[in-house]
C-alpha cells in the first residue's frame, strides 16, 4: 500500500510514483511466489496479488496475475473515494466491495500456496536437488526486477 495526504488528478507525480512502486511491489511478491509454488505453471496461473495506493480521500486496487513465459499482467480497479456525506454512500459500497475483492484475492492465493507447502516432502526435496541444472524447472518463469536487491545484498 502507498498513500499520500492529497489527491488532485491521475497524472499527479506522486500518484503515479506510489502506482509504480505498488507496481513493483506486487511483481516482486509474484516472484517470490513461484519458488512457494514449485514454479508450477498451474498454479502460478491462479495466484494473484493485490496492492492498494491511496491519496486523500481516493483508494485504487491493483491486482497482477502470470499470463505465462515471462508475462505478468497488472490490472487495477476503478478510483474509487470515500464519501464526505452520507448520501453518497453507494460510493462507498462499491469501495468496500473493490477492498472485499482484494481480500479474497489474497485469501485464494494463500491457500494456493498453502496447499503446495504441505505436499512438500523431505524426497520432494531430494529430488529437486538431484534434478538436472539442465531442467527449465530450475529456471524462474517470472524473472527477477531489475532494480530489486538479490537477497544478500538486502542485510
């Protein structure tokens, strides 16, 4: 999530910042997704990820999904704002339903990953290390950011 005090339109730098890096952010939880899911192309196919930017009163969800090879495709809901009086609040509904659909993104997508990590057994894990360096198993399906940190680099 990315937030800011104000809104004031849609080509406002420090919207389209917080969009790029929830942008990021999300391609980034994809890849380190695919290793919890074995790089299985069936279930990296189901897992979504969702991120939110805000700016004042305005909330956007942004949703990114693998479309297969080394696509991931990112689609964002409707701008959607809180209400400042009651009478519009059909506003508001349509914003808790877009943050409801959020959540149940993120609850699919953990059971997805969920279920994989239970059938993960010590053998599964032998033979992976035994498996050939030749395999495209052991090559990630969603390839790294360029501007992300490897993880040694992070500490």
């Amino acid at each position: 999530m990315e937030a800011s005090r104000t809104f004031s339109s849609e080509k406002q730098t420090k919207w389209l910042k917080d969009y790029q890096k929830v942008a990021k952010a999300l391609h980034d939880m994809l890849f380190r997704l695919q290793s919890a899911v074995k790089q299985e192309p069936s279930l990296l196919e189901k897992i979504q990820v969702a991120g939110l930017v805000s700016a004042g009163l305005d909330c956007q969800v942004l949703r990114m999904s693998y479309a297969g090879g080394h696509v991931c495709i990112l689609s964002r809901d409707k701008r959607y704002r809180v209400p400042a009086e009651v009478t519009e609040s059909a506003e508001l509904l349509h914003l808790l339903f877009s943050i409801w659909r959020m959540k149940m993104i993120i609850r699919n997508s953990k059971s997805i990953v969920d279920g994989c990590q239970k059938d993960y057994t010590e053998a599964d894990a032998f033979a992976k290390l035994m498996e050939s360096p030749n395999s495209s198993a052991c090559y990630p399906k969603i390839p790294r950011t360029f501007d992300t940190e490897d993880d040694d680099e992070i500490e």
